[in-house]
C-alpha cells in the first residue's frame, strides 16, 4: 500500500521556506530603495489619527504574527490534516511569488504605509493589471498557508487579525490614490478588482 507522499513532508522545513523566502523579498526591496535615498517606510505620526491608527495596528499585527507563526512551527502545534499541510504549504509559495512580482512591477513606487510627501507612480501594467493589490494578496496568501500547515488556535486569531487590518489599510490606500491621481484610478479601479481579477 502506497502512502501519500504529502504524509512525509518536512512541514516545518517547508513553514520556515515560505517565511524566509517571503521576508528576504520585504527587506531586500526595503534595503534597494534605501541606497537610492527612498524613505520606504511610510508610517509616521504627522497623518491624521484615523490613518495613523490604522497603519500602527497593521504594523502590530503583520509583525506580532510572525513569532505566532514560528512558536506554531517550533513546536509542531497543527490540528489539520497532511494534504491541508500541503496545499498551505503550496499557498504560502504562490504568495511569495505574488508577492516578488508585485514589488518589482511596483518599482520604486512601493511604500509602507500611505506616502506623505513622497510621489509616487500609479503602476497599473504587470501583475496589477490583474490585481490592484497584489502585495497584499501575497500577504495575505502566505498567512493562509503557514495557517494551513500549522492550524491552531494562535495562528488563527493572529491570521485574522492581519488580514482584517491588510483590509482596513486598503480602503485607506484607495482614499489616497483617489484623491492624488483622481479620474485615471477610478477607471483603472473599474476594470480591475481589489484582490484578483478583471471587469
């Protein structure tokens, strides 16, 4: 009798892959755009407080879920079974790749937070024209996969709440690029969805 091959998989292995991968491609567009004098962290306190009070708890919720994540992969702690092991393990890829297309299509338009002096580029050609937010799909697609492969309560409620503030972080983005790049961004937001697809 043949045994899935998803029952012999490395998990933890493959959880750690996912997450380096994903973090290498942050830090490393982060650690680009500083030598060329690009500020990319845009997260500050000059905004009004709506906008600074959203940004401040996606920053504590994308970055309070990743020792979530690696105490959940330190100590084995999934309740799922193998093959949704394994299709988190293949979410958690796709999320990567979508997420390095993303940034390098978003070229040195790509900011943390809601820019505020900074001009930036609405980059409508690449995988954007197939998403308005690829960046956070990745995101969002490599939460559900580590979420998959070490399904626990933990994991969960971190997964949700930066899903949730990724979200709110949206309609804030969407406001801005209204107001900065105005009839341009409506058409281009009539024909492209939010998170995947084309009108």
């Amino acid at each position: 009798m043949q045994i899935p091959l998803e029952e012999h998989l490395p998990y933890r292995l493959l959880a750690l892959v996912v997450l380096v991968i994903f973090y290498i491609i942050y830090l490393l567009k982060m650690w680009v755009q500083k030598r060329q004098g690009i500020c990319t962290q845009q997260i500050d306190r000059q905004k009004e407080p709506s906008i600074h009070r959203v940004e401040i708890c996606m920053s504590i919720a994308t970055v309070g879920i990743i020792p979530a994540q690696l105490l959940s992969i330190a100590f084995g702690w999934s309740h799922l079974p193998d093959n949704a092991r394994f299709t988190g393990f293949c979410l958690g890829m796709l999320g990567d790749l979508i997420f390095l297309i993303s940034v390098l299509c978003m070229r040195n338009s790509w900011r943390v937070g809601i820019p505020d002096k900074d001009r930036t580029e609405l980059v409508t050609t690449g995988i954007y024209r197939f998403s308005r937010n690829p960046a956070f799909l990745g995101f969002d697609l490599q939460y559900l996969g580590v979420l998959l492969m070490f399904g626990n309560g933990l994991t969960a409620g971190f997964t949700v709440f930066a899903a949730v503030m990724l979200h709110l972080q949206i309609l804030q983005e969407e406001r801005y690029l209204t107001e900065t790049f105005g009839t341009p961004y409506l058409e281009y937001r009539k024909q492209v969805f939010r998170y995947l697809g084309r009108r």
